[in-house]
C-alpha cells in the first residue's frame, strides 16, 4: 500500500481543530490570568477545581485527567472517596482547597 493511500484510510488530518460541538476550557493563559486573581482562596465547588486540575497541566495519569474531567460537569455532591482524592490532586498540584468540595 502506499504511503498516500494510507493517510487517506486514516481520515482527514485535524490541524489543532476542535470537534465539532465540543466547547474548548480556558487556555493556561486565561487560566494563569485567574489563579493570580486568586490569590490562595479556595475554589468555589468541585466543577472549578477540576478544570483547574486539567489545566495546570499537572495531572499524572489518566485516570486522574479522567476523573477531574467528569467532575467539570457533575452536578451531584461528591462521594467522600471521591472528596479525598480531590483533595489529593489539588494538595499535589499545589493548587488551593475547595471551599465546600461536593457541594455546587
């Protein structure tokens, strides 16, 4: 098979495109821009830290990447287990607590 042949198999090539009806989270430069304003206070809810945790760019896993993007629209009040390794993630990442985790 030649070379064209299989990138026409692949699909067309998305150049740094978003999917379509998918909404992008903020950059790490809007982001940066609002932790500054932060100044160490906690998050509001569950749904802010995880997008936090996302874009700081400092998750390690998969399941942790995973996990924080279900929390961004989780509506539902956090398990305790769920709570705990919230917290985790934010104490590694350095980034502050959440005011009422689970509750949002």
């Amino acid at each position: 098979m030649r070379e064209g042949d299989q990138r026409a198999r692949a699909g067309p090539e998305k150049e740094g495109r978003p999917r379509p009806g998918t909404a992008p989270l903020l950059n790490k430069a809007e982001y940066s821009s609002q932790e500054k304003n932060r100044n160490g206070q906690p998050f509001r809810d569950h749904r802010e830290a995880g997008r936090a945790l996302i874009v700081s760019g400092k998750l390690q896993t998969v399941k942790s990447a995973q996990f924080c993007g279900g929390l961004t629209v989780q509506d539902a009040p956090l398990s305790p287990a769920q709570r705990d390794w919230l917290s985790k993630l934010l104490a590694r990442a350095g980034l502050p607590s959440v005011a009422e985790v689970g509750h949002g």
